[in-house]
C-alpha cells in the first residue's frame, strides 16, 4: 500500500527558511515520480517541483527557481523540499504525491492530475 505523510511545515518570516519531508512506504523511487503541489485557499492546487529518478530529472515551478530545491534519500524513502528566501506567496498547504513513471514520457508530470497518491498535506505560513 502506497503511503505518504508529510511533516515539517509551520509558520515563519519572510526571508526565513522551511524542510518539509514526507516519508513514502509501499513503493521506491526508482519506479515512481514524486513531487510537491501546493493549494492556497481559493486557488487551484499547483505544482511546485517533481523529480523523477528514472529519467533523472527535476522539475521547479518558475515562481520558486532558486529558492526551492527538491531531493530524496533513497535509503530512508523520503522525499524533501527545501525551501529557502520564502515570501507570503508560497504560504499554502503543501502535499506530497507519487505516482509510477510514465518512462515514455518527458520526466515527471507537471500536472497535479496526473498523480493518484497523496499525503494529507502540510500548512507553510509566510508572515510578511
């Protein structure tokens, strides 16, 4: 049974920085992709960043370039997202999805339609 459960979220200043982690079970990176959405309230749940060891690729939002860096640590089957220079933008409920490469296909899915497994998310507040 495929699992994900994030932690690390919270509230900080702006400028200031956040890790979230989201532990996986049921599954390895090698034969899925795995990424970070985010949903603010009223808004569309968007991606920030993917990363698919089968085709060795990542993927970041063009609003978090630079400031946000993806990673996993295979041995403990957890994904990261290291978030630095935060702004009140990114405050959002932050998730964890994974769902199995599509090794025909350009590198992780962008799209939050194309994952079926989710954590229960985690709130990032920015105070400005």
């Amino acid at each position: 049974e495929v699992q994900l459960v994030e932690s690390g979220g919270g509230l900080v200043q702006a400028g200031g920085s956040l890790r979230l982690s989201c532990a996986a079970s049921g599954f390895t990176f090698d034969d899925y992709a795995i990424g970070w959405f985010r949903q603010a309230p009223g808004k569309e749940r968007e991606g920030v960043s993917c990363i698919s060891h089968w085709h060795g690729s990542t993927y970041y939002a063009d609003s978090v370039k630079g400031r946000f860096i993806i990673s996993t640590d295979n041995a403990k089957n957890t994904l990261y997202l290291q978030m630095n220079s935060l702004k009140p933008e990114d405050t959002a409920v932050y998730y964890c999805a994974a769902d199995r490469v599509s090794r025909g296909g350009p590198g992780c899915p962008t799209s939050y339609r194309e994952y079926g497994y989710w954590g229960q998310g985690t709130q990032v507040t920015v105070s400005s």
